[in-house]
C-alpha cells in the first residue's frame, strides 16, 4: 500500500492513533523521522515518551520540536518519510506559550505541502465531548477543530482510529 502525501490520523485516547501511523510510516524503507511534540513535566509524561520510544524499532530518527513544528518539518531530509506525533499537544504547547496559532498552522501547512515524502499526522479528536466549561479549553477545542479541518481537506487520506480499529474517512 502506498501512502499518499499526506496522512491525517485522528482519535481518542489511547485508541490506537500512534501504532497506527507508526505502522503505516514502517511499511515504507527505512529510515524514517519520528517528530515529537510532547514535553516532559513529569513522572508520568516521561514514562509515556519513554514507552513511545522503547517500541519503536531502529531505523527511527527522533526529532523533539514542541513549539516549532513546521520548521522541524521543514528541514528533514529529502525523501524521509516522516511522522509527527502529535499534533493536539504542540497546539498545547503553542497556546501555553502565547503563540499565534493561525500563524502557526498556516506555517505548518506550508511546511506540509513542501515536503518530499510521505508525511503522516497524528491528532487527538477533541470535539465529540460537551462544550467545556471554561474559556480556555473552549479555544483549545476550537484550535484543534481548525487545524484537523485544515489539514484534512489537503490530505489523500484521513483516518479515524477507534479501538484500535482504523476507520477510513477519506
């Protein structure tokens, strides 16, 4: 199976986004760039990224990028397939620093269509829950449906993964 351009992978919690574009990302030669967004506060989180780590086999190259996403995108090697993992925690990141977010995602976009190699997203589906009680979490629902939207309109194929179970929607 090839895989287009770009891949969106939405989800829930723990419903199996992350195996999933890994395994789609493997089923190209080696080697591939794992792009991470996620920051280590505590115990815990550092356990997460660790275990994250542990299953991958060789041929990954680790990149962190929290904040600047677009530009570690940007700069990976010619024709290296790439995953970034994932896309709702670096909107976390951005909003928790003060970032301008449309700015952001338009460079994130830009960095997306100019890339060689297949490129695989991962992103938290956040907007099938209630309204959240708080303005805060209202934006960063907000963000988040804007980024997966904007991503998925320019990507060959999207998929919703539940239970660890991909369901194709585009």
């Amino acid at each position: 199976m090839e895989l287009p351009h770009l891949t969106l992978v939405l989800g829930g919690a723990r419903s199996g986004k992350s195996r999933h574009a890994e395994a789609l990302i493997e089923a190209c030669p080696a080697p591939w760039s794992y792009i991470a967004t996620a920051q280590a506060y505590d115990d815990e989180m550092r356990e997460r990224i660790a275990e994250h780590r542990a299953r991958r086999p060789e041929g990954w190259q680790t990149v962190d990028a929290p904040l600047d996403l677009a530009e570690a995108i940007a700069v990976r090697p010619a024709g290296r397939p790439i995953l970034v993992d994932c896309l709702t925690l670096w909107l976390t990141n951005l909003i928790l620093a003060e970032r301008d977010t449309a700015a952001a995602r338009q460079a994130l976009i830009a960095a997306c269509e100019s890339v060689s190699a297949p490129l695989v997203l991962v992103g938290n589906e956040v907007g099938l829950g209630i309204v959240p009680e708080n303005a805060l979490a209202r934006r960063f629902r907000d963000e988040a449906g804007r980024l997966h939207q904007a991503l998925a309109a320019r990507a060959g194929r999207v998929v919703f993964m539940v239970a660890g179970l991909p369901m194709r929607v585009k």
